[in-house]
C-alpha cells in the first residue's frame, strides 16, 4: 500500500536538507527558523533562542534562505563567548533541544493526522482515477492497516508508532530520549492519531460523501494545539505590553501593576500558561472566579495548601469550611483581567472580553472609618504610649519608659494635619518648611525620593499650634542633626518600605495598638484614618464646606477650574487659618507640652 506518511522530497542537496532548525507552527502555512542559545550565554542574551519567520511554505526556499541566518546567529553566539567554559559550550553546542509537551502534542497531531490526512486525500484521488478495481483494492488495504493499528493500540503494542516518533524526533531536531516520557507521549498520542488516520479512509472509501469525526483525543488534541499562544504571545506576554503602554500613559501606578499581574498570573495558571488570551472562553472565566471565591486570603502562604493547584486548594479549602475571600476582593481580581482583555480588545488581540457581565453584583467595599469623639481622643492621650509605658513591644502596659520617636509623633500629625499614616511616615527631614513665618509640611508626591500620595500630587499641611507646643519643630530639628551625622534623611528612618514600596508597619502598629487599650474590636473601622476623618468634622464645625476641606485634605480636584493654572488651591497662610480653626473642644493636650 502507498505510505501515507511519506515526506516531500528535497531538492538542497547540502547538509541542512535534514534541517532541525526549520519548524512550522499550528495555524501557520511559512516556516520558522530557530536556533537554541547555548545556556551558558542565556543570561546574557536573555533569550533561550533564536526564533524568525522565514516567510515561505516552500521548505526548499526556507531552507535556503535559512541558511545566512543560522549561519549569523552562530557567528552572534561565538562572538559573545568569552573564556574557556563558554568556549566548550559553544564548541560543543547542538541545535538540537528538548520539546515541551506543547511541542510534542504539536507534532503528533501534525504528522499523524493532519499532514496524513492530506497526503490521504492526494492518495484517494489517484486511485480513483485509475478505476474500482484499485479503489477497491485500496479498501481492502486500509482495512487490514486499520485493524492491524487497532489491535496493536489495544494490546499496548506501540512499535510501529516507535519507528514513526523516531523519525519525528530527527527530523524536528528534538533532543530526547526513547525512555524519556516526552518520547513516550509523542508514540501516544501518534498511535491515536494514526488509528484516527486509518478509520477516516475506510469511511471515506466507504462513502465520500459522509463528514468525519475523529476520535475525542484527537479533537481535545486539536484544541489545545489551535489555542496555544504564538511566541511572545502568551498571556502574560500581551500584560507586560498593556502595562508599559500604561505606565508610560501615567494611567496606572507601578505597584498597582504589579498587584494586577498578580491576578493575571492567577488566570493563567488555572487555564494554563500555554494558552492564547483570544482561546480564553467565557466559562472558563467564570469557573476562575467561583474557584477564587471559595479560596481564602492568602493560601498559597499557607502550608496546608502547598503543591495544590487552585481547584485543589478550593476544594480542599470547601471541604474544611474555610472561608473565602469576599465578592469584592474576587471582583477586584477578575478587573484586572477585564482590563487587560478590554486592552487586548482595543489592540486587536482578541475579540472579545470573556470578564464582560461576570462581576459579582456587590458595591465595593467602603469601609466605615468612624472619626474619634472627644471621649476616645482623651483615653488615647492619657494611653500608655504618651504617658509611659512598660517597654518596647508593650506599649499598651503602663510604665516608666517614654518616647518621642515614630510611634509617638505619626498619629499626633496625622490628627492635625488629616494627612494619612502612609504620608506620614514617609517623611524626610527636608520637608518641614517655612512660609512667612507659618511653619508646613510638605507632603509630597515625587517618585525619585519614593514619595507618593494617593492623589498623585504634592501638597501643603500647616503645623497646628497645639502640635508645635507639643513639640514637633523641635522634634524635626533634632532628627535633621542626627541626618547630618548618618546621611539617613528618613524623618523617620526606623519605618522601612516593603517589596511593594510601601510602608504599612505605622498602620499595622496603630491598629494593634488600639485594640490593646480597648478602642478597637473586628472591624469596626477604627484605626489612624479615623484622625483623618476626624479633622474634616472639626473643619465643618468651623464652618468650612467640603469644597475647602477637600483642598486640606489632598482629595483630587476635577473642576474645570482645577485644570487651569500651575498652582494647588490654597496658600500656607490660608490653610494655616483654617487649620488652626480645628479646636478639638473637649481634648486636653496640657500633658503632651
């Protein structure tokens, strides 16, 4: 019987006809050229390989034309090797590299079906031509090989399917082992193929007109291969553009992006890294939420979770009634995603977004943050920690030990000046000034010093009065001494940022600390933007609108007045009058002076 699987002939006689750098991809009719870096100069080119499409389907042309190129990557990497080792390595350097199973699955479908099955419609075709006698004959042939492929895949016999992979193996370049379990899938799932190969020319002898269907694996094989991603085009590849694009259109802060890829990883490792963004289906998206939602905060850091995918993880934590995170933190989780996807959208990666209608129908969290009356203020005045404590770490006891350092000073100015903890303590010693005699804070937004607000801009907070009897000037001028000795011009050098260039140990402390002396239970609210709060009340006591208090709190200003101009509203003198007009009636300070 004519062989269904045999290859083209090659007209380059040279020793690139045998070419394992040539390569073709699913959905894609030209050939590629690649070439693998050796790994001891990976890291210096930080590719794995080199990958060019050569702009042809004919492999003689592609083979021709890839030539130079193979030719000028060689020339690239020996020119980048340095020292004996690499020297070896590049001496010793084989094209030849592992397949991912992706790759694997890839060729399988391709040579034992796809590329089969054209050669099998070219093959009926002539035997139809030459009349019933060689068609029938054909029938006869297929049936035999059929049968013969079926019994040898029941009885576990792959043999045939071996001298097929191994062929496969040469001819893509592949550099794997017959005991390897990469070989052992690619005879697989080239065995399935195979039988699928041989059943639809007994159909189509039997009735030209009757539609095939193959087998389920083929199918499921088919799928995953049309829904890999391209190089470079993987999920996570197309996120790291949309953040680029915006972080340079000041769109989006960079820890913001940051915690965004996160739930972008999330995704990808639920439906698999291999996949396209444009293959990512609707239920897909929805089983990723519903998944997210029976997770709880923070598993992965948990080691009852270790080595679990997240549908382990959900069903593990289910099992053990362990609650999950709330609809508006997976809401928040699956934004992310929807804006990538409406991005991609927009950029002509995909056309649709699959995130569209799947939000769960909560408002987002809006945490109650209660202002503290003149009764909490006194009991946190008259608390360990301004009037003596036991020791560091047991602030809440009463004691002899007293402070003035971060932990005393951070709540004070935030209750003054309504800034939050986070500007607070991310204070230089530079950044108390003076204005005709009216001494501010300057609360800044500048990236290269690691200052940030949430507003994006910089502002002026006035020093309270009561606040400089306290101390404060005196304080800062103290701390701008010790920085002219140690060049730390932290204002607080003790509060360090963490990995997400944030400084949440002052919020973390304050909170603890409350709860300590009995002003805080669960959620509640309170906490140090209670101070915050309670400065635009006493502002609103003094007869202030939230149209000026928004100006002395740093709230985004989106008038089309606000657009004009270079200048903030607000001078030092007048917001230094509307700060002093906060009286905090009722809450003594005499003992702090």
């Amino acid at each position: 019987m004519p062989r269904l699987y045999a290859t083209q002939p090659r007209t380059d006689p040279s020793p690139m006809s045998r070419m394992p750098f040539l390569l073709k991809r699913a959905g894609s009719q030209n050939f590629y050229a690649r070439m693998m870096v050796p790994a001891v100069l990976r890291p210096v080119l930080g590719k794995r390989e080199f990958i060019k499409s050569l702009g042809t389907s004919n492999r003689a042309e592609a083979e021709l034309r890839a030539l130079p190129m193979i030719a000028a990557w060689k020339r690239s990497v020996r020119a980048l090797s340095s020292g004996p080792d690499n020297d070896l390595a590049v001496e010793q350097y084989d094209a030849r590299h592992s397949p991912t199973m992706a790759e694997i699955e890839e060729a399988a479908l391709h040579h034992g079906y796809e590329h089969a099955s054209a050669n099998l419609d070219e093959l009926l075709a002539h035997k139809a031509k030459l009349g019933p006698e060689a068609f029938q004959l054909a029938r006869e042939r297929f049936g035999q090989e059929y049968a013969a492929a079926s019994r040898r895949l029941l009885a576990g016999d792959h043999s045939y399917w071996k001298i097929r992979a191994r062929k496969v193996v040469e001819r893509r370049g592949w550099n794997i082992g017959e005991d390897s379990a990469e070989f052992q899938a690619l005879v697989d799932n080239l065995s399935k193929c195979g039988v699928d190969l041989f059943r639809r020319a007994l159909i189509i002898l039997d009735d030209p007109c009757t539609e095939f269907a193959p087998s389920v694996h083929t199918v499921k094989l088919s799928k995953r291969v049309k829904e890999r991603a391209g190089q470079g085009e993987g999920i996570l590849d197309l996120y790291d553009r949309y953040a680029a694009q915006r972080r340079s259109e000041g769109k989006k802060r960079d820890d913001t992006l940051k915690q965004d890829r996160k739930a972008v990883e999330s995704f990808v490792s639920f439906i698999g890294k291999e996949r396209s963004l444009a293959s990512a289906q609707v239920q897909e998206v929805r089983e990723w939420r519903n998944t997210m939602a029976l997770l709880p905060g923070g598993y992965t850091k948990q080691k009852a979770y270790a080595g679990m995918s997240m549908k382990q993880a959900a069903s593990y934590a289910h099992g053990v009634g362990a609650k999950g995170v709330s609809p508006v933190t997976v809401n928040k989780n699956l934004s992310a995603l929807s804006a990538l996807c409406a991005w991609a959208k927009r950029e002509g990666y995909v056309d649709t977004n699959p995130c569209d209608g799947l939000h769960y129908d909560v408002k987002k969290r809006t945490n109650p943050r209660p202002p503290f009356d003149s009764a909490q203020l006194n009991k946190i005045l008259r608390s360990p920690l301004f009037t003596g404590f036991e020791r560091n770490g047991k602030e809440y006891l009463p004691g002899d030990q007293q402070t003035r350092d971060w932990r005393f000073w951070v709540p004070l100015v935030c209750l003054f000046t309504g800034a939050r903890v986070g500007e607070v303590a991310q204070l230089w010693v530079d950044d108390l000034g003076d204005q005709d005699g009216t001494p501010y804070i300057h609360i800044r937004h500048d990236e290269a010093r690691r200052q940030r607000t949430k507003s994006g801009s910089s502002r002026y907070s006035p020093v309270h009065s009561i606040l400089q009897q306290i101390g404060f000037i005196d304080f800062v001028s103290t701390q701008r001494r010790r920085a002219d000795c140690t060049g730390d011009l932290k204002l607080f050098p003790e509060l360090v940022v963490n990995d997400r260039e944030q400084n949440g140990r002052a919020s973390r402390f304050w909170r603890t600390y409350l709860q300590r002396i009995g002003l805080k239970q669960g959620g509640d609210g309170f906490g140090s933007h209670s101070f915050r709060h309670g400065l635009a009340d006493q502002l609103r006591l003094a007869g202030y609108l939230d149209r000026d208090i928004e100006v002395v709190l740093g709230h985004n200003q989106s008038t089309v007045t606000s657009g004009y101009g270079k200048l903030r509203q607000g001078t030092v003198a007048k917001l230094s009058e509307m700060i002093e007009a906060a009286k905090f009636e009722g809450v003594s300070f005499d003992h702090l002076c």
